[in-house]
C-alpha cells in the first residue's frame, strides 16, 4: 500500500495514502475529539468537534473528511482550535437539557464525556430559546427523545448506509433542524423493524431502548410470581463490557451468580433452545429438499430480520423457516413442560428473557407467541438493561464466583447453541445436526468456516454427508434486501439462508454494551468460538436434554405437539 509522509503536532508521520487526518492522528497516538464520527460509518463532518488547522487551508478542517497528503502539516491543539471546539460545545449545551444525573445515558453519554473532555464547566448561553419535541415512546422497543438530538446524524447514517430501512432523515432548516422519520411520523407508524441500531450509535439518549427494568424489579419482588430468566448466547461475551471489563470476556459464570443474586428463581441458558431451534429448523429443511418444499429456507430467529421482510417482502414470506427464534421456544417450553414437571400454575410464571436485541421486546408481544396459552416471554430486557440492574444493586461483579446454570429440567446447551451468537452460527450449527442426519452416522468433521466472520454477506457452496448444498449468510438488513431481491427476481441460487438483522449477528444487536464497533465484535465473535473449541457438546441433536424433551414429552421433530408450540405464522405488516 503506497504510504506518504506528513507533520502532526511536529511529529512526522508516515501513513497509508487516502486515509483522513483523524485516522492519521489516531494512528500516531494523537486524540482528537468527535462526536458525529463512528468508525463503522461513512464521515460527514457534521458536529466539527474534530477541526484542526492544516497549513495551507483557508480555515478550519474538519479532520474526520479531510484526506491526507504528502507533506502535511497540521495541528490539532491550538488556541485557535481549541477555542473554536469550546465553542462548538457550547452552543451544542445551549440547546441540550441538563438532566444528565437522571438520563438513562448518563456515564454512557459521549456529548457528556467529550464536554469534560474540552474543560466546559459552566453554560454560557442560557436563558435563550429552546427547542421542544414530544417523545415518542409509541412503540416497545425503543424511545426518541428529540430534545437531545445533536443532530449528528449517526442514525440517519446508519439506518440509510447500512440498514438501507431510510427511516431517519434531517428535516426543517436552521434553528428549527431536526431528525425526522417521514412527515414526523412515531416509529410505531413507519417502516421501523425496531433494529435498534440507531440507538446503539446515538451518542446521547436521543434513541434509546424503552427501559423495562422497573417490571422486571416488580416482578422479582412479588412474593406470588415465580420469576424464570433465560440468557442469550452473546450475552456472555458481552456483559463484561458494561461493567468495566475487556469486550471479548467470557463472563458466563459470573452473569449466572449476578441474576441469581438479583433474585431470579430460576436461571436458564437460551443455548438449550437454540438446540431445540435447530431439531426443529434442521428438519424442516430436510422436509423442504426432500419433498419438494419452499427453497431457499431462510431462518427466522431475527426479530429485526422478520419485521423486515413482513413489511417490505410480504410476497417472499413462505421462504422463511416457520420455527421460532430460541426466545420464543424457551417461552413456550418454560409455560408447558417446565411449568408441569415443576408443579407451578403457568399464570404465576414471569419468564424473563435477557436478549442483545431491542426488537425481542416487540417479538414478545406477537399474538402468534401464546402457544401455551399465556404470552410465552413476558418481559425482554437487553444487555444494557442488565447491566443498569447491576449496577443498581450494588453488586461487584468481578468478584462474584462462577455458577452454573439452572438444570431441573431445561438449561443445558451445546456450544452450537452458543455460536447463534454470531453470523454465520445459526448456519454452521444446523449444517452440523443436518449432516449427522442425512449421513446416518455422526461425522467428525464439523466446523463449517465457510459461512464464519463479518462480512455482510458470505455464499459458499458446502457439502454436506456428501451432499451439495448452497448456501448464503447476511448480517445487516442492508445486506439481506440485496439477498431478497435476487430471489425476488428469481435469479438466487441458494438452499439454505441465514440472515441476522444487525451487522456481525447477535454480538452487534441493538442492545448491546456501547460502544460497539467492528472492532469489539470480532472480539465477542472470537469469545464466542473459543467457548465451542472448548465444548465436549457441540452439536445440538446430541444434547441429552433435547433428547429426553422428545422422548418424554414433544415426540418428534415436526410432529403434532412440537409443530403447535415450537412453530409460529408471519403476516403482512402494514403501517
């Protein structure tokens, strides 16, 4: 890669040609501060916190768009620069509330640390105009509050670039510059799949996940209620982040005795029913090949995913794999079979489920998820959500010992269940159990590396027990429309597909610790490999639980029972 020569704060640098300033500066150990900046997003030089002087320039430069060049010389902390990002900052506080001790962001909130960063201390403009929005909270999952809109236009960045959804847009001029989804709409009233990635980039509390932790608490401390949690799988390689620990660490254990210890009743992994997803959707696929079935089979375990094509592919609804996401069998198993063997009254149950997702609040409220006759998972909360309990009770979780999770009857996952973490595992752990069935024998080879890593989409051709089978796996919603118009237009090859709404899967959901960053997920997505090198059960159909749950009570894969309440329906959605 060609490389040129330039002077930053009279260190002389050698970079890679193209790259900007503000790569160039980090890249020598030099900070430079942001806020519209995201390194997952295309620059747009929107807050000018990032401006420096460059010898030559008729003004200040914003750094985040402004290439290098052999020869250079900039400098980023003047007193000219200096002054002129105070500034900046300050009339960014001019216009922001100052409830920061009650906002849900605070600690979190880069408007917050970057106004400490620069020295401001004290609100030099008050006492004028400010703007004043209505919040819309009109939906379950996620909460726009406009009043603290920088308008950085992260969101907007990410829901039209990456999720390619263009819910956001900026709209009005001047003072009066706002967000807006289409004629100033509430999510709840607009092609909104509830993602959620506009809230995990927002560097305020602009959008953020609607806050359930008060239910939860509720719940928990009503002596009637038998109050159930289940743990999705990149939750483990992703709670350490929120409390201070490196992204990557494998923190199952600990999560395990920090909810034992809020005063949950029992603490179940979600890994035992992303098992159950693939004895289900493995099947089915089999089915689909062998009888001449509906081809691609895509999977359905993305909320995010699923609202998507319910709104913009409603004519494609049938490729879809009918079984639900590993919550919503969790939710059925723990209201039926569980709620039996336990001898407890399903109405006294508040299964509670801990996801990375902010549209698995919305999923649980789909009538289609009532199989066993109350709604099956009763509260969503996300990673964030978690943590904010923590830390509410005062736990030190560094410190906690190790527990293993609930067994009773239901807990136990295989390491196939803990890569429906990241993209590329739901398709890896089916073709594990697929293999086995279709060659009758269990095969030794099982890491299907083909289909791993985060690149938006990933097709490959494997073969499975000797068999060709083709396959693709998109992460991002942007990637999956690519996908679903090709079938559309009939001119996709494929058997099999797995898409996750939100890019990297499940450890960049939209609940997720932030910051979150390309650059932490290969971290999360790393944790959660070498938890399956080190599993001695890492295929989903030799997980003796699944087996027992057959046996004992479903029957076998599709059949009557497992169908009624392990598969679910999809409709047009029209707002």
């Amino acid at each position: 890669m060609e490389s040129i020569t330039l002077t930053i704060n009279g260190m002389t640098v050698t970079v890679p040609k193209g790259i900007t300033i503000l790569e160039a500066a980090r890249m020598s150990g030099i900070y430079i501060p942001t806020l519209c900046y995201h390194p997952d997003l295309k620059p747009e030089g929107a807050c000018r916190l990032c401006i420096c002087e460059v010898s030559g320039a008729k003004g200040l430069v914003a750094s985040c768009c402004y290439p290098v060049a052999e020869g250079m010389v900039v400098k980023t902390n003047t007193s000219k620069v200096r002054a002129a990002r105070r500034m900046v900052m300050e009339l960014l506080l001019a216009n922001h509330p100052q409830d920061c001790l009650s906002c849900q962001k605070n600690g979190d909130c880069e408007l917050q640390k970057m106004a400490a960063d620069l020295g401001v201390r004290t609100r030099r403009f008050d006492g004028g105009e400010m703007k004043a929005h209505t919040i819309d909270d009109s939906n379950p999952c996620l909460v726009r509050d406009q009043d603290k809109c920088i308008l950085c236009g992260r969101c907007i960045r990410m829901c039209r670039d990456v999720q390619k959804m263009n819910v956001y847009s900026y709209a009005r001029r001047g003072f009066d510059s706002m967000v807006s989804t289409a004629f100033e709409q509430d999510l709840s009233n607009v092609a909104c799949t509830y993602c959620g990635q506009c809230a995990s980039v927002c560097p305020t509390a602009a959008i953020r996940e609607k806050d359930d932790t008060e239910r939860v608490w509720d719940a928990i401390h009503d002596p009637d209620k038998v109050v159930v949690c289940q743990i999705a799988p990149a939750v483990r390689v992703s709670l350490g982040e929120e409390l201070g620990m490196e992204p990557g660490s494998i923190v199952t254990g600990k999560m395990v005795s920090a909810l034992k210890s809020l005063g949950f009743d029992r603490v179940f992994d979600t890994d035992f029913s992303a098992d159950l997803t693939i004895m289900e959707e493995g099947h089915e696929f089999l089915q689909r090949v062998q009888n001449g079935g509906v081809l691609p089979m895509i999977t359905s375990c993305s909320p995010g995913w699923v609202n998507m094509c319910e709104l913009k592919y409603p004519d494609l609804l049938e490729h879809l794999s009918t079984a639900k996401s590993p919550q919503g069998m969790f939710g059925s198993i723990i209201k039926t079979y569980w709620a039996e063997k336990a001898g407890v009254d399903p109405a006294n149950i508040v299964s509670v489920s801990i996801m990375p997702c902010t549209a698995k609040k919305a999923e649980c409220l789909r009538p289609q998820l009532r199989a066993s006759g109350y709604q099956d998972v009763d509260i969503s909360i996300t990673t964030r959500e978690l943590g904010r309990m923590l830390r509410e009770d005062g736990l030190s979780f560094e410190s906690l010992p190790d527990s293993d999770f609930d067994d009773p009857l239901v807990g136990l996952g295989s390491s196939a269940g803990v890569i429906f973490g990241t993209s590329g595992g739901v398709m890896e752990a089916a073709l594990r159990t697929v293999a086995d069935i279709v060659a009758g024998e269990e095969l030794k080879d099982i890491e299907y590396t083909a289909v791993r890593g985060l690149y938006q989409t990933k097709e490959a051709t494997v073969y499975v027990a000797g068999h060709k089978v083709r396959i693709a796996v998109c992460n991002s919603l942007g990637a999956a429309q690519q996908i679903m118009d090709r079938i559309r237009a009939g001119n996709a090859e494929y058997d099999f597909i797995e898409i996750m709404a939100c890019p990297g899967g499940c450890i960049g959901g939209g609940g997720q610790p932030v910051p979150t960053s390309m650059a932490i997920k290969k971290k999360r997505m790393e944790a959660l490999y070498r938890i399956d090198d080190a599993s001695r059960l890492r295929k989903s159909h030799d997980n003796p639980q699944i087996q027992a749950l057959y046996q004992n009570w479903l029957g076998e894969p599709l059949g009557e029972k497992a169908h009624k309440l392990l598969h679910t329906t999809y409709s047009r959605q029209v707002r």
